[in-house]
C-alpha cells in the first residue's frame, strides 16, 4: 500500500525557501515514506502519530514533521532542531490537530 502525501501550505512555502541539495534530499525521503511511513522515528508527548525526517541545509540540522492518518500523510512543517521543537505545538494548533 502507498500513501498519499498531503502538504500543507505552510509546508510548501518552507521547502521553497530551502537549498536545492536540501530540496533533492527531502524529496528522496519523502518518496520512502510514501511506502512506508513508520520508518523514521516517532515524536513523543503527543496522542498523535507524529513522525520526522532528519536532513541538513546550509549546515543547520532541521527536521520535517508530518502525521500519519491512513492512507494520508500529512506534512505539517520543517522546524530547526536548534529550537528543540518548539514551535511544533504553534503549528499542530494552527492546522487543527489540538
């Protein structure tokens, strides 16, 4: 079974402003997770299937935050890991997951 990636607009303009390299890696990782997207590790401290992606651009680590709702996932946003998630709670409120 392949799921079905469902950007958010948030997520889309974030990836505009992302290197190409970064670009290239992200849509690789994106292609795996349509086969499978338990592959990458879970968030915690959530009642939701929230996952991330690791990947680097212009040297500062940053992850892709995205749900898993059968057969959907869904891409919420790409934080900096320097900020420790922070900013997470802000956008699953915004798209209304809490």
């Amino acid at each position: 079974m392949e799921y079905k990636l469902k950007p958010s607009h948030f997520f889309l303009k974030q990836l505009e402003e992302l290197s190409s390299e970064a670009a290239r890696i992200v849509e690789n990782r994106l292609r795996l997770v349509k086969i499978n997207p338990f592959r990458n590790k879970r968030i915690e401290g959530y009642n939701l299937f929230l996952f991330r992606i690791r990947f680097e651009d212009n040297r500062k680590e940053k992850r892709i935050i995205y749900l898993v709702d059968k057969p959907c996932v869904k891409l919420i946003c790409i934080l900096d890991r320097d900020k420790e998630y922070k900013d997470l709670k802000k956008y699953l409120k915004d798209l209304g997951y809490l």
